[in-house]
C-alpha cells in the first residue's frame, strides 16, 4: 500500500462552470448524434426527480438513453470532441492551475463527480488529474451503453467511491496531508476525509456548515 497526499476534487461548479450533462445532450443534438425529441425525455426524467429526488439515475438514464447501443470507443470519441468544444470553455483557469500546482508538487489528484462516465471517463486526457470517479454508466458484454445509470456519484456515495477506488488502486489517503475541493452541501463527505477543505464559490449556508474551510473565488 502506498500512502499519498491526495487532492479531491467535485467538477460542476467547482472545477467548471454550472450543469454538464444537460449541455452534452445540447451538443449532442447539435452533432447529430441525439434527437431533438430527447430534451422532452430528458425533461421528464428530471421533473420525476425533483418529485422523487431517489430517481436522479432514472433521470440521468432518460437524458442519455439515446446511447444506448453506441460502443465505448464511438462514446470516447464524442466526449472527446464535447470536452474540446465545450466544456474546456466552461473550466475555472484558477482550477487547472491550482490542479497543475498540486500535481506538480506530488499530490495525487482525483476528481470525484456525479456527472456520468460517457463523458468524465476522459477528463485526465484534458486536465492535469490522476483520475476520476463518475456516476457510473453500465456497459454490455459487446463494449456497448445498455442505457443503465449507477447509484448517483453524491453526497455519502463520494467517500464510499473513495474507499473503493483506495482500495483497487492499493493507495492510502493521508488526510492530515490532502486536501478537497467543492461548491455544496453534498460534498461535504468528500470534503471531511481531509484535513485542508476549501470551498468554491459557496453560497453563505456552506461556509456556515464548515467555518474554518479555506473559501476561494474562481471565476
């Protein structure tokens, strides 16, 4: 086992500017890769949710059931072309340079996110990160989306993710060391295993939840 300062990171909102799947559907419709009609799919998976808040997967299914039955390799390649147009244009400078300083000075940086894998899965090809832990998306015995969500990548789910991702890899978290990074209440688990939590841009009740975080202002 080896033991390394870690430096955890939450993405929307924290590392880039708002939402992301809803602007991968947009893109994908744009590309030609999704109907138009899937926004109203979408629209309806998120309406159950916010009725329902235990249906955010249900919801993440709906928005991305126009996958179903696209190889991994064919999904790679269009979350590569959405992070080259899109969200690398929606990332906070001041994060990839503090993700760069970290990397730089031997911290092992992991970005922990509810956004799905079709299109986290890629981010250390784009910033400077050792890896990274999504809602999961399942795939079928042939490399292909079977249109099936995991447990949403949030709240309780991100050091339990964690703990699994530690463990696969055979390294140890040293939390007197490490630091977090997030923008909301539901990082709060992540943002407790460490000894350095910094807040991104938080609202006031955060800040009042964790008063001796470090807050920082990323634009």
């Amino acid at each position: 086992m080896q033991a390394l300062p870690f430096a955890l990171f939450d993405f929307d909102n924290t590392l880039a500017r708002g939402d992301s799947i809803v602007p991968f559907l947009l893109y994908c419709i744009r590309r030609g890769k999704a109907p138009w009609y899937q926004l109203f799919k979408a629209m309806h998976g998120f309406l159950q949710q916010k009725r329902c808040p235990e249906k955010v997967s249900h919801a993440k299914a709906q928005t991305l059931s126009f996958l179903t039955g696209v190889k991994q390799a064919e999904i790679d390649d269009l979350a590569r072309s959405f992070w080259r147009d899109c969200l690398s244009k929606r990332l906070y400078a001041e994060a990839v340079e503090e993700m760069r300083r970290l990397k730089e000075a031997g911290y092992y940086v992991l970005v922990v996110s509810a956004s799905p894998s079709v299109y986290m899965d890629v981010l250390p090809e784009f910033l400077p990160a050792d890896g990274v832990i999504a809602t999961t998306c399942g795939m079928d015995e042939q490399g292909c989306f079977n249109g099936l969500v995991g447990e949403n990548c949030k709240e309780l789910q991100k050091p339990l993710r964690i703990a699994a991702y530690l463990a696969a890899k055979h390294l140890v978290l040293l939390p007197e060391k490490s630091c977090a990074y997030g923008d909301s209440k539901s990082d709060i688990p992540m943002l407790s295993l460490v000894f350095s939590p910094v807040l991104v841009n938080p609202k006031a009740e955060l800040k009042t939840m964790l008063p001796n975080a470090r807050v920082v202002t990323w634009h």
